[in-house]
C-alpha cells in the first residue's frame, strides 16, 4: 500500500511481516556494493532484518520500502529509506535513501528523496534534513547537489571500515531552501 507516490515509484510503509520488505533491507546490508559505500555493521540474517524493522515500527515507524510503478512495476522492492526525527525542538530530521546495486541509475534514489524530504517538510514539520554519506560517494554527492542541498562538512576519518579510516560528509537543506 503506497504512502507516498512519484512519477516512477511509491514509497509503502517497511513491515517486519512482508518478506520483500526484510529481504530488501537484509541485501542492503550484506551486498558488497553497497557496503563499499558506509558503514553497516555486521552482516544481517533475515532474522536479524526483520528484528530490526520490528524495532522501527515500535519506534518513529518512518521506514518506507521503495517501489517502481512503471516498467519494473511488479511489486519488487528495490530499495528503502528512513527518517528520524533528531532534535524536536530544532525540527531536524535525518534522511537516509538506500537503492540496490542492480537498481540503481534509474532516478528511484533521487525520487525517494525528493519525495522523503517533501513529506518531512509538509508532515512532520521539520525545519533542517540532514543526510550523511561516504565522502567518496559520488553518485549522491551527485544527487544531493541536484536536489538543492548543501554541503555543510566533511567529518574525517570518522568511520573505520576495511583497515582504514574514512571520512563522511553532511549534507543539508532547509525549509526556505526547498522548493
């Protein structure tokens, strides 16, 4: 069931009890494309995924599965994406978009974004999103320059992963900023 919905995707609700849902989330976690792009932590079991969906749901519960309408529209998940409430009072909100290797390039990780950070603005009245990503990850440096973010910073060496340290970097925009 869509909650909210682009041209070529909608974003329906994660549930711990949709087995697409906890695979997509699982394979994020374990592919090694994806984890070459920022820290996941240990690699998940499907017991491990759908633990952790249980826990967003008893949480903030804004964990969306992302799903193509139109030419893959078969009801395959192909990616997720979160958002947090982080400080009340400042109304900011971090955001994070995740898209599966075989998926990407197709502008579902920029619509989920865009459609993300829409709904934080509209619905949960959030001021700032902040995103964070791996400084070397240039296809979402890509993506949020596109979509009117700004660099804020770059936090070094602030993942170890692989025998080494790692920078990040922050991204943001603003209520004002969004158009």
């Amino acid at each position: 069931m869509a909650y909210l919905t682009g041209d070529a995707i909608e974003l329906e609700p994660i549930d711990a009890a949709v087995d697409r849902h906890v695979e997509v989330y699982r394979r994020s976690r374990v592919d090694p494309t994806m984890r070459a792009t920022g820290w996941y932590g240990d690699p998940l079991s499907v017991r491990a995924a759908r633990e952790t969906i249980r826990e967003w749901e008893d949480g903030d519960g804004n964990a969306l599965a992302i799903v193509p309408t139109e030419g893959d529209g078969d009801g395959t998940a192909v990616g997720w994406c979160r958002i947090t409430m982080q400080d009340d009072r400042a109304r900011r909100v971090d955001a994070g978009c995740y898209v599966l290797p075989d998926w990407q390039g197709r502008g579902y990780g920029t619509e989920a974004t865009r459609l993300l950070t829409g709904f934080a603005f509209r619905e949960l009245n959030a001021h700032k999103i902040e995103v964070s990503t791996q400084a070397d990850n240039e296809a979402t440096a890509a993506m949020l320059t596109d979509l009117q973010f700004t660099h804020e910073a770059r936090l070094r060496d602030r993942l170890f992963k692989g025998g080494e340290y790692v920078d990040m970097d922050l991204w943001s925009v603003t209520e004002t900023e969004w158009d």
